[in-house]
C-alpha cells in the first residue's frame, strides 16, 4: 500500500470516528455546592490543577469536540467527578476530599498526561506545597498515620 493510500484510509477513518456518539457531551452541570475553602489561595491553585476534572466549571478545549480525543477527555472528565467534585459538595458519595491531598503528595494528581496541555497546572514547589496544605486544612487527611494514638486511660 503506497503512502497515499494509507494516508487516505486514515483520513477518512478519522472522519468517520466524528460521527461516533461517545465524547459529544461535553457539558458543564449547574454548581449545587461548594467547599468551605480554608483560604482563597487555595481555591485558585485547585482551580488552576483540579477543577477541569473535578468540578462542574470543566474549560473545554477547541480540540476536545475531535474524537478520539474527545472520548477521551469525555471518560476522564465523568471519572473525575465521580469520585471528587467540588461543584456538587455535599451531596452523599460524591466526594473523597479527604484524599484529594494524598494524591497531589503520591504524584498522583494532576496526571502526567494532563500537564503538558495545561501549563498551568505544573505547580512549582512552593505552589504545590500551598496546595497540598490548603487541601488538608480544607478536606483533611486521608493519611490515618498522622492520627495520634488514643490517650490510654
């Protein structure tokens, strides 16, 4: 098969997969509740690395509308709202906020793949650190080894 060919194929492959449902609903639920943020700095350093997978308020890339891209923006979106959303804070098995500092810690968020077309989610140091002190004092910890033990009596 020749170059045009197969460039040919792929063309009209990546046409076809537009027409694909999946990663068409790309939308913003109405925000029902909102963290008590200890500090506004805090918000905005969430705002900044978090909230396009864990609130409501999602900005939505011109390239996010091309599959399969947009499939894949779509399942990471849901996914992160399932189990972290600050725009619908309070609303029962909606939140795990108390691993949310945790994740930042291990490495775990924001994701790799996630950084290098949201420049402004690469924290420096200080500004990571801000953030993971801001998340305990807003969700706590869900590292049960900084718990005290019980005093014996």
């Amino acid at each position: 098969m020749t170059f045009g060919k197969l460039f040919g194929w792929a063309l009209l492959i990546l046409i076809a997969i537009q027409f694909i449902p999946y990663g068409k609903n790309l939308q913003n639920p109405p925000v029902t509740g909102e963290p008590a943020w200890d500090s506004p700095q805090t918000k905005d350093l969430f705002f900044r690395a978090c909230a396009d997978c864990h609130s409501n308020e999602t900005v939505w890339p011109w390239y996010s509308n091309i599959a399969p891209v947009s499939w894949l923006l779509e399942y990471d979106v849901t996914e992160g709202r399932e189990h972290f959303n600050v725009s619908e804070w309070g609303r029962p098995g909606k939140n795990e906020g108390e691993d949310a500092a945790e994740e930042v810690i291990e490495g775990k968020m924001p994701p790799l793949f996630y950084l290098p077309t949201h420049p402004e989610a690469n924290l420096d140091g200080i500004e990571k650190q801000a953030l993971i002190d801001g998340l305990k004092a807003t969700f706590g910890s869900g590292n049960h080894h900084d718990e005290q033990p019980a005093a014996s009596e």
